[in-house]
C-alpha cells in the first residue's frame, strides 16, 4: 500500500505514519519542516495555508491508495489539498472529532446523532467543531461518500502527546505527596491509544470502508481509578491519592477536562459527549484497544526518553492545576 499522510511528524499523524512503516507500506509524508519526519519515509515540504502551498504535492510523481489528514484549522485547507489529490489517490481519510456533533449529544449516541449547524467546506478558521465537520465536508465533496473515510476521534493518549492531558498527570504523580483525585474513582472513561487509533485507520483503509466511524475505547474500558493509580505505578513516585467528591471540586472553581485533564463530572453533558459514545461500529469494524496500563507506560517511557517536558500544540490550551490551588483544596473540609 501507498500512503500519504498530511502532517505526520506529530501525535497521531506520527502514529499512522510508524503504524504504516510497520506494515511494509511506503509512505509519503508532506509536511511544514517544522519537525522532523520518520525515519523511512519519502519527504514533501509545504505549507497549505501559503499560496502555492501545496506545489510539491502537485509536482511530486506517483500515486497513493490512501491519504490520511489530520488538519485541524480552517476547512479549506482539506477542500484544497483533497480537490489537487482526487485524480491521484484511491481513499481519503480524515480524522475529525466527536466535537461535530450538535451539543449536547446524550450519552449512547451514534454516528447518525445530529451535527453542528453553520459549517462549510470552504469556510476559514471559525472554532473548533466547525473547523473539523468543514473538514469532513471538504473530503467528501472531492472524494464522493464511498471513497472518504472519516475517523471522529474522542480523547486520544499514548506517546507523542503534544496536548498535554497524560504527560501532566505522568508528571504530577512523580512529583509525589496527596494528589486531588476527581471521584468518583470508578467513573467510566473512553479514550483512544494514538497507536490503536492508527492501526484501525490502516485496516479500514485496506478494506475499503467509508462514512463516519466513533473512534475511541467501548464504554467501561476503563475509568478515573484505573488510569490515575496506573500513572501513580508507573511513575514509582509516593503519590498519594485522596478522592475528592465532584462536588467540592467545581465548588472550588476548578475546571474539568482542563485543569484536571481527562476528568468531567458524572452526568454533566461534558461526560455524555466525551466518555460515553456508541462505538459498537467501530469494534465491528475491527478496533481493538490495548491495556490503560499499557498506554499510560509507553507514555511515561516516551516522557522520560525526551527530559520530561511534552511537546504542547500552540493551539491548545495549557493542561493541569495550579499546585497552590491543589494544596487548598485538599486541606478543605470534605477531602
């Protein structure tokens, strides 16, 4: 297989494209030059939001079976580089997000749930969830329905981690001393490992598929409890646990998913959209998800490997809490 990938030195771009090279695939990789791409690939250097961008993509020789996007910007960004590629790649990928959807979704819906209004494939820079359905847009229009795969992600961790979720809670853990643990500690959480995400990518390139797919672990993989004690293990810090009800935390005016990243209260709409998605077609379809104790190793490996400090997207907002806010709410009554 031949494969293209927009992006591919960071996070999940770099996954598909390792995933690939595992496969024997050969790989194009065309990107800013902004990092360093894989070791083993073909090299294109462009911007797309630059005029004549994307040049090197047109004057490249060759053909691919499938091209994988993961922009995450203004729409036409996708509508221009899919409309170049249609003539010269069999399938188009892109990775959106479960943000398209229609706020709130509940909890248990499907691909069929309703999506944002007011986005198009030609639009710039507007937010996020617009930015992402734009995007699915534009790969539809240039590819048709049949030859467009899209891949609406929900949390992703594992290594290369450049939005700062699991490196800062790896981090906080080998600090030590009490950690604020938001309870409840069997709370349900999906994610998806950035590795697992990739390897599903390829498969359902391989075979073909099309149309939209949830992309994260089934409901119940695991929860709050299993993934902070498998960041408290791995770190081998003398991190100490102290379950705090949901409540005395947004007393405190903290902030979930943010401040305490990955975590959202139960029932809120913020927890139905992003932990409690239906992914039975895409376990149908062949994802299968490795071990939070796998996921949350292989990221402590990859922090450590690089001195500790992640790499933080500029576009992202920064993870974690204060440790002074911390130390206060955990000598409060209630904890």
């Amino acid at each position: 297989m031949r494969l293209l990938t927009l992006g591919g030195t960071e996070f999940a771009g770099r996954a598909v494209v390792e995933a690939a090279l595992g496969r024997g695939w050969e790989v194009t990789v065309f990107h800013r030059g902004r990092h360093e791409a894989p070791e083993g690939v073909r090299t294109l250097l462009g911007d797309r939001t630059a005029p004549g961008g994307p040049a090197a993509l047109d004057e490249a020789p060759g053909e691919w079976d499938v091209v994988v996007d993961t922009w995450s910007a203004a729409p036409r960004a996708v509508r221009d580089t899919a409309r170049l590629l249609r003539g010269r790649a069999g399938r188009y990928v892109y990775v959106s997000s479960c943000s398209v959807y229609d706020w709130a979704p509940p909890a248990g819906y499907t691909e069929r749930a309703p999506l944002v209004a007011g986005a198009r494939a030609d639009a710039g820079p507007t937010d996020y969830a617009r930015d992402k359905l734009g995007g699915e847009l534009a790969a539809v229009d240039a590819f048709g329905a049949d030859r467009s795969l899209l891949v609406r992600a929900g949390l992703i961790l594992g290594p290369y981690e450049n939005v700062g979720r699991l490196p800062w809670w790896l981090n906080r853990m080998a600090r030590g001393g009490p950690v604020l643990a938001p309870g409840p500690r069997d709370l349900p959480l999906q994610y998806v490992d950035v590795r697992d995400l990739a390897e599903w990518i390829l498969g359902a390139a391989e075979r073909g598929l099309s149309g939209p797919y949830n992309l994260m672990s089934p409901q119940g993989h695991t929860t709050t409890g299993g993934l902070l004690e498998a960041c408290a293990e791995v770190t081998g810090g003398p991190a100490e646990l102290r379950w705090t009800a949901p409540e005395v935390i947004l007393e405190a005016g903290i902030e979930p998913w943010t401040q305490l990243p990955v975590w959202t209260p139960p029932g809120s709409d913020l927890h139905d959209a992003l932990h409690s998605a239906d992914v039975s077609r895409a376990v149908a379809a062949g994802l299968r998800c490795r071990p939070v104790a796998e996921t949350v190793a292989d990221t402590w490996t990859w922090l450590r490997r690089i001195g500790g400090t992640a790499p933080q997207r500029p576009d992202r907002t920064v993870k974690g809490l204060d440790p002074e806010v911390e130390a206060e709410v955990l000598a409060g009554p209630g904890v």
